[in-house]
C-alpha cells in the first residue's frame, strides 16, 4: 500500500486539493473495521462516484453524436461502468498498489479483487467531485474513461443482447440462460432491480430501473466477458 499519491493523480490527471479525499477514496471498509482510528471508508464516495460517472458519460455521448440513438447511447453508458470495464480501468492507472485494505482482506488478495479495485475507481470519482466539482471530474473522465469509451463506440453494438446471449449459450453446449431478480429497493415510483444472469455455468448482475433494463445489461455483462475469454 502506498501513500504518496502523486503517481496515482498524474494517471487520473488530476492533483487533489486536498489529499485526505483521495485517501479515503482508496480506503475498504475492512481497513476501518480493523483500525479503530479510521472512522470512515469508501462506500459513501463510491455511491455518490456511481452516479456522477453515469451523468458525465451520458452527457458526452449525448453531446458528441447528435444521430446516436438512446439505445445505443444506454448501451455505451452502461458497459463503460459496468464493475469489470472500472477494474480494468483501475488495474491499468495503478489503483490497487494505493488500496488501503484490512490485514484479512490483504492476505486474500484483496488488492486485485475486482469489486475492490471497480468500487475504488468510482470513489475517486466522488471524491474528486467532492474536492473540485465538475471541471476535476471531467479532467479525469478526458484521461481515463474517454480513451476507452472512443474504443468502444468503434466496436459492434449488441442491438439484442438477451438474443444474441441465449444463441452465444447453446451453440457452446449450455442451456437457454437463467435471469432471476435477486433485488429490488425503493419506493415503487422509483425502484432498482437487481438481476442475476446464469449461463455458461457463470453468474453475472447488473441493476437497473426495470427489471428489462436490469436483464439488457446482465446480458451485454456477460456476453462481453464470454467473448474475451473465448468460453
């Protein structure tokens, strides 16, 4: 675990105001539980980074093709901040040498697990927020995401993931894939649904603001991971 951030803020492109967001950015709920000193961790900055990445990424494919259509604008959005698309993120600007984890979860690998290292990327998005409000995010959203955003919007645009999961499935010997809600919290006006996605022998979640959209994303989820491991 390092604690000189200076390499960390030139991979995001942005030096902090004030370190001690960016500390508590990297710091697992397990470090605070086993250090009586620490009173706060990352789960708060990681929800309000959730939701300040989701607008910023939406306002740029809103703003950058006026033609693209909302389905293929949602669908953008939705696989840049998917869990795995942030740890992959986070692996390449160096997050996990920074995570400042409990002694358990230190010894389990806890520093290359990917909902640590995806849940840290969105922290240091709400604690930039935080520290220097929409210009810092959208300093970090230009170095970090864009480059792999731009990439993205060059690959082919799954129009039925749901379909074109169920066919990936049985041609490689599985059955039709399973999707159970395991979730849903809100008042009814505005609920999340959380959806679980089983095929291929592997489990996958997105959630959403309909169960629909919940299962759409689950699908892509999963039909990105299957495609690059080639299963």
């Amino acid at each position: 675990m390092k604690s000189d951030y200076r390499k960390l803020e030139k991979a995001i492109g942005y030096r902090f105001k004030k370190r001690a967001h960016l500390e508590l950015a990297v710091t697992h709920p397990s470090f605070r539980y086993e250090d009586k000193a620490v009173t706060d961790d990352n789960q708060r900055l990681e929800y309000l980074g959730d939701a300040v990445l989701s607008l910023i990424a939406a306002d740029y494919l809103y703003k950058s093709d006026p033609q693209a259509r909302e389905g293929d604008m949602s669908q953008l959005r939705s696989r840049l901040t998917q869990d795995r698309k942030l740890a992959l993120i986070g692996a390449t600007i160096g997050v996990s040498e920074y995570l400042r984890l409990g002694h358990g979860e230190k010894l389990n690998g806890g520093a290359w697990r990917a909902s640590n290292i995806a849940d840290a990327v969105e922290a240091i998005i709400g604690a930039a927020w935080i520290d220097g409000g929409d210009k810092a995010v959208r300093r970090i959203f230009q170095k970090v995401f864009l480059p792999e955003l731009e990439r993205m919007k060059d690959a082919p645009v799954i129009s039925n993931p749901k379909g074109e999961l169920q066919e990936y499935a049985q041609s490689s010997g599985h059955g039709v894939p399973i999707y159970t809600t395991v979730d849903t919290i809100g008042p009814e006006h505005d609920r999340t649904f959380t959806v679980e996605v089983k095929a291929c022998e592997k489990v996958w979640s997105a959630a959403a603001g309909s169960k629909r959209e919940a299962e759409r994303k689950a699908a892509v989820e999963a039909l990105e991971e299957l495609k690059e491991e080639g299963a």
